[in-house]
C-alpha cells in the first residue's frame, strides 16, 4: 500500500490555491488514500468539495479565506477529523489519512466518474 494521500484537484480548486497549473498527472489504483476536491458556489460564497475516491465519502468545507494549498490541507484535516468522529469513522481516519498527513501528493483530476458524482452530490 502507497503511504501517501493523493489530492485531485479540479481546475478551478488549483486555480484558488494557486497552485501550479505545471502539477502533473498521477497515475495509480484507486486507493482510500486517494480524494478528490473540487470547488462551487452556493449563495456567493465558495465552498470546497473534498471526495474520497473509492467510497465516495464527501466533505464540504467553506473556501473563504484559503488562497494557498498549505491553508487548504490544514482546513481539510480539521473537517475530515470532525465528519468522520460524528459519523463513527474515526478508525478510518487514523489508518488512512492521520499516518500518511505528511506525505501528501498534489495531482490533476484524471476520474470522470468521480468528478461526475462529485457534481451530482453539488447539484
């Protein structure tokens, strides 16, 4: 297993961040380490939308005041920790994300169907 977590981030999601648009693309199994975020709108304001891509787990987190991808994972992580603690997941959290929060990977979207998922979940 990988000990990495792998971020997709949608164009506009690397566009707020300012995040290079030179990020490549990753190629892997699909693993729980791997989450996708993308970014909407709903009444004027941005919101994050972080997907993880085997279970379809979705976190919504408010984007105002995030302009660098450093600000967004620490934003990420408080709100995965709190969704997954109300949910019962807490186990999940500590195996798959609190080990490998160190050794996080900055990728493109590359999934359709996650991203189309992701856009029902939205609408």
């Amino acid at each position: 297993m990988d000990n990495s977590l792998l971020f997709r981030f949608t164009k506009d999601a690397m566009d707020k961040l300012k995040i290079q648009k030179s990020t490549k693309t990753v190629y892997r199994e699909k693993s729980a380490c791997e989450w996708f975020v993308g970014l909407f709108n709903f009444q004027r304001r941005k919101y994050f939308l972080t997907t993880n891509a085997i279970t379809l787990y979705s976190v919504i987190s408010i984007g105002t005041g995030i302009n660098n991808n450093y600000a967004y994972f620490d934003l990420i992580i408080g709100d995965l920790y709190e969704q997954m603690k109300k949910d019962g997941a807490l186990l999940f959290f500590q195996r798959y994300i609190n080990e490998k929060l160190n050794n996080s990977i900055i990728a493109k979207t590359d999934n359709k169907a996650v991203l189309g998922s992701m856009n029902d979940f939205i609408f």
